[in-house]
C-alpha cells in the first residue's frame, strides 16, 4: 500500500510540472505576450514599457522558474483587469463553483446507480430501456444546448427556477442538471455494465445458494464490486465539472471559477487566465490523487501488488 501511495504521488508531481510548463507556454507560443496583452490601439513604446513592466523581455528559462517559485507558494500573479492578486480572487469564486459541482454530482449519482443498478439486474425491462435511453441521452446532448433548452422550459415559460445567478438556493438546479446529465448518462451505462457482469460471478451464486434474499446480494455483494469502477469514474468527473463548467457558468451567470475565466480572456487578463489554469490542474490532480487511495481501499488486490 505504502509503493503503491507512493508511486501515485510521484506520478502526480509529474504531472503537475507538466501542467505548469503548458500554462507558463500556453500564452508564448501564440506570440509576444505583451502584444496580446495589451489593447490593439497601444503605441509600441507602451508595449515595450508593459513588456519590461512584466518582464517579459528576460531570458525564458529566467522567467519559467520565477513563475513556477512563485506558484509553489501561492503567488500566481496580478491580476490586470481586477488589480489584485489572482489567488484571493480565485478562492472567492472557489465555492461556488464547488457547490455547482458537487450538485450536479450528487443528481448523476442518485439518479445513474439505481438506474443502472435496476437495469443491470433485470436485463430487457421496462427499467432496463429507460436506463439505456437516460445514458445514450446523457452522453449524445452537449450540455450548454441543454442549459439553453432548461432556462426556455423551466425558467422563461413555467417560472419554476430563475435563469441565472446564485441568489436562491434553487438558482442551482437547472445549472446542476446541465452540468450533471453527462456524467449522469456515464454513470448509468457503467453501473449496468458492472452489475450484468458481477451478476454471473461464482460469489454471486454462491451467495445465492445460501439462501440469501435479492437485495442483500445486490446492495452487500453486486454494488460493493461494482463501486470499484464508479469510484474512479466519479473522482474524475468531479475534477472535470470544476474544470469544465466555464460553459454552464457563462450561460446561468454562475460566479465561480468558470465564468471568471471567461471575463479574463474577454478582456485579455492572461496572468488571471494562467491562475486559474494551475489553480484548477492542482485541485484536479489532488482529487485524481484522493481517487486513487479510495480505489486502494475499496480493492485489496492493489494494496497488496495483486
């Protein structure tokens, strides 16, 4: 268990230098930095002076191990457009963004691993077609198509939920449903999965060859084993919904991380952009990394090398 921790850390450290040399390049590589930066009707001395200013016009190497010193402690930079540091701004958008996804993450598992639980169970079933239609509809609808068709329905002609913001706390709903409903169909088509092929296990049989009633087989036996392929799937849904969800936020007004990146590329605040870039790998390799020791613990053949 300890190689086993201890391998996974040293692969997240490894991907995490990846993603700052992505980030420190991402800006360079489509041009002068300075020239992006600043607005199109700027006079060259004033983009030499921002280059200088920045530091742009020092040795490469120079200024990707000053941006990573600084990144190690917390100091991701100034903002340009806000005017202050990145990072007490991206912890004040962090919450939100964090409620958004946990929301649409219970909604898929609530919803998906009964679904597939039932469907997997009773293979052909009225249950069983609604499953497979809730996954192929989860995995085909792009998500912000959906967040417009949502706020048409439910906001603009029933007046059920509001359209945008974060002031109610129903305001999450049609937001979360948005973001949720692909790792809903996801989470539906696995479980199925899992459970037709743990069904046929000698365990299974023998279990029920004791005498032991359905549900217990299912709830103690089928979804215990099955858990092991939805918690890797879930940890790495949840990064993606922190990540991913610049779409959903911009559509539903949602002030978290997303929309907040959105406002930064609009007005050209490419150090804010780059913070939230390494801000939300380093969460996702945290949650990647958590993901792993939960698999650990739930499958005693990786503890011990099996």
């Amino acid at each position: 268990m300890q190689q086993y921790l201890l391998s996974r850390l040293f692969q997240s450290v490894l991907v995490l230098l990846g993603v700052f040399v992505l980030v420190f390049f991402m800006v360079r590589v489509t041009g002068d930095p300075a020239s992006l930066m600043m607005p199109r009707e700027a006079s060259p001395e004033d983009i030499q002076a921002f280059r200088h200013k920045m530091g742009f016009d020092r040795p490469l190497i120079v200024q990707f191990l000053d941006f990573l010193a600084g990144a190690v402690v917390g100091d991701f930079g100034n903002s340009l457009h806000y005017k202050t540091p990145a990072l007490p701004l991206i912890l004040e958008r962090l919450p939100a963004t964090v409620e958004l996804a946990t929301a649409a993450l219970l909604l898929a598992v609530c919803v998906a691993v009964p679904l597939g639980l039932i469907g997997g169970s009773r293979p052909g079933s009225l249950w069983d077609t609604i499953g497979r239609a809730v996954g192929l509809f989860g995995q085909s609808v792009p998500n912000f198509w959906l967040a417009l068709v949502l706020i048409i329905f439910f906001a603009v002609r029933l007046r059920w939920f509001p359209s945008f913001g974060r002031d109610q706390p129903k305001s999450v709903v049609l937001p979360a449903v948005a973001l949720g409903v692909f790792t809903l169909g996801q989470l539906v088509r696995l479980t199925r999965s899992a459970v037709l092929e743990i069904r046929g296990e000698d365990y299974i049989r023998t279990a029920r060859s004791k005498g032991l009633a359905p549900r217990v087989i299912y709830i103690k036996h089928v979804l215990r084993n099955a858990a092991i392929a939805l918690v890797s799937v879930i940890g790495v849904q949840f990064g993606y919904m922190l990540g991913g969800s610049i779409y959903i936020e911009t559509i539903f007004a949602w002030p978290g991380l997303g929309r907040l990146a959105a406002d930064s590329i609009g007005v050209r605040d490419f150090p804010m952009v780059q913070a939230i870039a390494v801000f939300t790998s380093l969460v996702v390799v945290a949650l990647n990394l958590l993901t792993d020791v939960a698999y650990a613990l739930i499958d005693p053949r990786i503890r011990y090398g099996d």
